[in-house]
C-alpha cells in the first residue's frame, strides 16, 4: 500500500460529497458488471468490500436478504447510509472495515468490490483474498483497476503514486491459492476488469486436508 489506510481515508473523505458525479463510463460499466455477476438470492447475504458510497451494495439490495458494506472512510459512509435511507432500503448495514479486517463474523454468500483493491501491495491483495476466502462465500466478483498487458502509466485508470493495481495473472493465481476458482474475465479497459471467483463448499475442507 502505497498510503496508510488514514491517509486513503482522508482522502475519500474529502471525495465524498462528488464521488459519485466524477466516477468515468469505465468505472460505471464495471460497477454494473459487479452487480450483474453478483446476482444475489433472495435468502442471500452479500458482503461489499470498500463500499464507497453504496453503489453497489444499495443496487444489491433489492434482490438479497441482507447487504454488509464496509469502508475505511467516514464520509462515503455517511454518503452511503443516506442514500439508503432516500431509497427506503432496511437491509442494508454499513460500517467501518477493510479488506483484510472486514470486521464481520456473520454468513456471507457473495462478497463483491469496486475499484478498491488496487489501492494495495501485490502481497496484501493476496492477504485479503485469503481473508475473504475464510469467510466461505460462494462467490465474489471483484471490479477493479487491473492490467490485461503492459501497464500504461499515462492512462486515467492508474497513478503510480497513489494505485498499485495487479496483472490479471497475480490476481487470478490469488484466487486459485485461496481455494477460488476463476470463472468469469470481463475486460471493460486495457486497464480495468471484472473477475468472478467462485469457491466450491468443499474448498475449506480441501486446504485443511492439505495441511494436515
């Protein structure tokens, strides 16, 4: 991670109130494909990672029991909860959490994220992946700044001093290494995806055989 998390805190903080009028047609086409490949149950509990200010979570909601949004910032936050509340919406909670410390011990069928995961180090979206995989979710899609070939630094999507996005290849041998398998590559921008991790319930029963 290239900032601490009070310092990409702060600076979602200050984001906040425009987030969601400055966001680009990539990042909205991503974040519809988060919400397709999701497709919660009714009986289903989502957990969305790095919520922002809801976007996903608040389209979520409509088709599953229970939505869970967790953020490191104050401001989205707030954001998200009063979007919520316009929308008449009682199944959605958010709190402050981060990938690799949701602050969340209930079920989880589905966990989805948007544009988050490449604020982190190769090895703490590895650590995160892991994090998310032992809460046995059936499935999680993940939007993000990722790269599909050679990184162009001079591209919207990715600034070096901030972003740290992955190859597609690390990010999918995370998923495998967690006990997911790949099941879906969307490309939306040389730079930006959607990957649809699927874990079988038998996964955590096979690492744990492994070990033993």
């Amino acid at each position: 991670m290239k900032r601490t998390l009070e310092e990409h805190a702060a600076r979602f903080d200050e984001k906040a109130g425009e987030y969601d009028d400055s966001k680009s047609e990539e990042y909205h086409a991503c974040a519809n494909l988060v919400v397709e490949h999701a497709a919660p149950a009714a009986d289903e509990v989502v957990l969305d990672l790095a919520t922002g200010t809801g976007a996903i979570a608040l389209a979520i909601a409509p088709d599953a029991d229970r939505v869970v949004g967790r953020d490191i910032s104050d401001g989205m936050l707030e954001e998200a909860r009063e979007k919520a509340a316009d929308a008449g919406l009682e199944n959605v909670e958010f709190g402050h959490g981060t990938f690799r410390e949701p602050d969340y011990d209930g079920p989880v069928d589905v966990v989805t994220s948007n544009f988050a995961l490449h604020h982190l180090s190769d090895e703490e979206k590895r650590e995160a992946i892991a994090v998310i995989a032992d809460l046995e979710p059936r499935r999680f899609v993940l939007g993000d700044v990722m790269f599909f070939g050679e990184p162009d630094p001079d591209e919207p999507f990715y600034s070096p001093e901030v972003d740290d996005p992955a190859t597609v290849g690390v990010l999918a041998d995370a998923f495998t290494d967690a006990g997911f398998s790949l099941t879906a590559v969307e490309r939306v921008h040389d730079q930006v995806g959607v990957l649809v991790a699927e874990r079988s319930p038998t996964a955590g029963v096979d690492a744990a055989t492994e070990e033993s």
